[in-house]
C-alpha cells in the first residue's frame, strides 16, 4: 500500500481537496473495477468520459478521485485531486504503485507502421534462446517465458502495463520487448516507463482516423524518441525516409539499419525463396527461415538491438538463423497439389504491397497471385481504394471481401474499396461479402504452385461485426478449403 502522496510525486497538481497522505489499495480508470480503497482516475476517453462515471467509482469505494475538472459536488470523506492531464497522471501514479518496474529490466520497445510484431517477438524468441528469461507485449499475445496471456490491445492501458511489467520483473525477466503503437504513445500509456532502447521500423499511411494527419502520426512516433535517456540507444531504418528524423532530436545513442546505404548494422539479400533469405549482415553470410524484402529489414532490427544490449554478434547470427518470426506474418501453408497459401496481418497499403512486392519475387513466373483482402470498419477510409488498387496493381486476381465490419455495413466499405479503381483493375477483381465463402473460391481459382494470398488479420482468430467477436481463423480456413479442394476429382 502507498499513500496518494508517494504516487502523485512527479505530477503537478492544479488542485486538491483532503488528506493527501490516505493509504490507496489500487488505481483504476474504470469505474467497474473499482474497489475498496481504490483512487479512481478519470479520463476523457476516445468512447466515454470518466468523469461521468465519479460518483458510481465512490459507491463502489474510492476513497480519491483525480479529475482534470472538479465535480460540482463532492462527497464527504473523499480526497480529490485536479491535474492538467489525466492520462499522463494515470501512468506515473501506475508506474510509482508498481516501484517503477521498468527501471530493474531491459525495456526495448519498437515501433512503426508495420514490422512491430515480428521485430519484438523475434526479440523475444532470440534472448530466451540466448538463455535469458524474457517477456514479450505484442498485438498476437503477451507472454512471460512459457506463459502466454491473450492480448487485447497492441500496447495494453498504463496500469495493466505496468502490472504486467511488475509481474515479469518478480518472475526474474531481465529483458521485455514490447510494441509501442502511436494510439499508445498519445495517450501516455508508456509515459514514465524507462526504456534501454528503442526502434523504428518505418511509417506509412495508417490510423489517420485517429490522428487526423500524417504529419501528427510522424510526430507521436517521434515524441517517442524525443523522451528516451542519453543512457538508452535508438534504432532506426536508415531507408525510410523519415528514419532520420525519428532521431533528430533523441538524446539516446543513435544507430541506423540498412539494405541500400552505410549504417552500423549494413544488409545484402543474397537469395529471397520460400525457404527463407540468404544475406550478409556486416560482412557475414547467414541463412534465415523467415522470408521477404521487409523480413531483412527486420531481422536487421533485431540483430542491431541484441548488439546494443552488449550480446555477442556471432552468437546473436547462429541464434536468429534457427528463429522462425510471428503468427500471421507471412505465414504459409502448401495444399496437396501444390497450392500455396499465405496468410498475412498486412492492413496498410504499404504492408500489402510489401507482401505482394514478395510474392512476384518469389514466383518462378507462371503462377497467378490471387488476393483476397478487405478493410476493417471504423477506422480510416482513406485507405480502403489505395488497398483496392494495390491489390489489384501486383495481384492477378483479387477478391475484395469483408474484415472486421464493426459497426459498419460490410458492403459500403466494399463500395469504399472500389472508388478510383483503375480499368485494368476493374477486370481483375470481384466482391464476395462473406469472407469464407471468399476464402474459398479464391481456392477453387487456384491450380497447382498458384499462390492464393489471404491478408488484413493475420494472427487473429476472430472477425468482430457490430461489436460481437464472432470465431474466425483465416489460415485454418484455408487449411479447410486446401482439404476439401484436395478431395474434389482434379
């Protein structure tokens, strides 16, 4: 127990009304989690407002409440506390509850449009290999060692993360490698967390619905940077464009990554198949089982971070060539006869073309590439015709199917998708609303060493559609259609 004293230290308060010193038993920004004892803090949320929900966390015993505006009433015996920003409060009260746990690990967290997940899960994957205990906070999963714990959110709010950081420190982790999304950054739910290090894998058109504009989404991303220590090291791709910039104004270590220009950790693509890369990392030749242009980049993050955290780099080499990378990322399957499936979380433009970009080169020529993508609802459309066109650009048929609708109507997005199609577009897709049945007949489109292409959800196994998540898994799916295909007379 602490006294709301000690956890309101390194926050400047406008306000307070009460006794300062009172024992606090938890933090809560949900009303409904409250208990006994607890200081619940209001937020002003994307959905609701906590402070409408003030007066139901006391009855269910909040003995303080931290607001950006003070209620008209107040209820006799409870301590209130005004501050500028409540969700910045959140997390350096949630980091002072827990003893500050990211100060007694490694934190590297990593971030950018697409790569966050595979970068901190082969991170992850690469130090226990190495032999140490580590812990992993990804959009797939959180997981301590063996123990796997379903993930909700790419970065989980400031007080489960720092439970979360606390749980793995006192179960003797020593490194945490964790995706940091801009959502989480803008909303200072990594605020107050020390960092060894972090790193940028690149940025592109994605979640303007929430930030409005590309230029505020570059500047969360490099709000990030900005707050590291001198203490820490930040990494970043040289071959972005805006990989520079990130750094400009870190008072961290800096180091870049690169498969075109000189860098600290310099790449070569020797061989890209389906049996994995074959490249140079600063001068040495190693094989990798994962695959893909953007899967060099990657593993160059990766094999940067280990160096900086001071392990061996020939030791790091042998290690990462035996890893395979994340759930839903570039994740195949081969039918009997030949078919061969990929099932991909590519949701951006840029994540799709990447993949796509990958495909062609793997192929030896022949095959047709059969798509089959769609755009999930409530969230920016001003991506859904450029991911239309670039399927339809690198594909040679595409199917155009639903995502997760949420709280739209399945066939406008598929009508989103279909604005500004080029002619030559238009004659390569069709539109099949029920992702199954589209799964499928990109099936039945497919011959022997075609390569049918399912994008957009990757590891998840879920299709949500008016706020019910309905059991859905694209690559068992495919799996099933693979089966039932191969039992059909050819």
């Amino acid at each position: 127990m602490k006294t709301l004293q000690q956890l309101l230290q390194a926050i400047r308060i406008k306000e307070s009304l009460g006794d300062l010193q009172i024992q606090v038993s938890a933090i809560e920004i949900d009303s409904r989690k409250v208990g006994a004892g607890a200081v619940f803090v209001a937020i002003r949320g994307v959905q609701s407002d906590g402070h409408l929900f003030i007066t139901r966390a006391i009855n269910a015993g909040a003995v303080a409440v931290v607001c950006d505006t003070m209620p008209n009433e107040k209820a006799a015996g409870v301590v209130y506390v005004q501050v500028n920003d409540t969700q910045e409060a959140a997390a350096l009260m949630a980091t002072a509850f827990f003893d500050h746990p990211s100060a007694k690990i490694k934190l590297v967290g990593v971030t950018g449009t697409n790569g966050k997940t595979t970068i901190a899960t082969v991170l992850f994957k690469l130090f226990r290999q190495l032999g140490y205990r580590c812990g992993l906070i990804s959009t797939v999963q959180n997981q301590i060692d063996d123990l796997v714990i379903p993930a909700t959110h790419t970065t989980p709010d400031a007080i489960s993360l720092n439970a979360l950081l606390n749980q793995m420190q006192r179960e003797g982790c020593t490194h945490v490698f964790m995706e940091c999304s801009s959502h989480a950054i803008h909303q200072h739910r990594i605020t107050g967390l020390t960092f060894a290090g972090a790193l940028f894998s690149n940025i592109t058109h994605d979640h303007l619905d929430y930030h409005k504009t590309f230029d505020e989404y570059i500047r969360v991303k490099k709000s990030f940077f900005d707050g590291l220590p001198a203490g820490a090291f930040a990494i970043s791709n040289a071959d972005d464009k805006r990989g520079e910039v990130m750094l400009q104004n870190t008072v961290a270590k800096k180091y870049f990554y690169s498969l075109k220009t000189m860098a600290a950790f310099k790449g070569k693509i020797l061989e890209n198949a389906l049996t994995g890369l074959v490249m140079t990392v600063n001068e040495k030749e190693v094989h990798f089982r994962l695959i893909g242009e953007f899967n060099a980049y990657n593993l160059l993050a990766v094999y940067g971070a280990a160096v900086c955290l001071g392990e061996d780099s020939d030791e790091v080499l042998t290690a990462l060539s035996m890893l395979s990378g994340a759930e839903g990322r570039f994740d195949y399957i081969i039918s009997k006869n030949g078919v061969i499936g990929i099932v991909d979380y590519a949701h951006t433009p840029d994540a799709l073309e990447n993949v796509l970009t990958t495909i062609k080169k793997l192929r030896k020529g022949h095959e047709q590439i059969i798509t089959v993508v769609g755009c999930g609802g409530d969230r920016d459309k001003t991506k859904r015709p450029v991911m239309a066109q670039a399927a339809c650009d690198l594909s040679d048929r595409v199917i155009l199917t639903s995502d997760n609708p949420r709280t739209e109507d399945p066939e406008q997005i598929l009508r989103d998708m279909e604005t500004g199609l080029s002619s030559a577009a238009k004659r390569k897709y069709i539109t099949i609303t029920d992702r199954k049945e589209a799964i499928v007949q990109a099936v039945a489109f497919a011959k022997p060493e075609d390569i049918v292409l399912v994008a957009g959800k990757g590891h998840e196994k879920y299709q949500d559609i008016n706020g019910v998540k309905h059991p859905f898994d694209d690559k068992l799916v495919l799996q099933e259609a693979f089966n039932n295909k191969n039992q059909q007379p050819l």
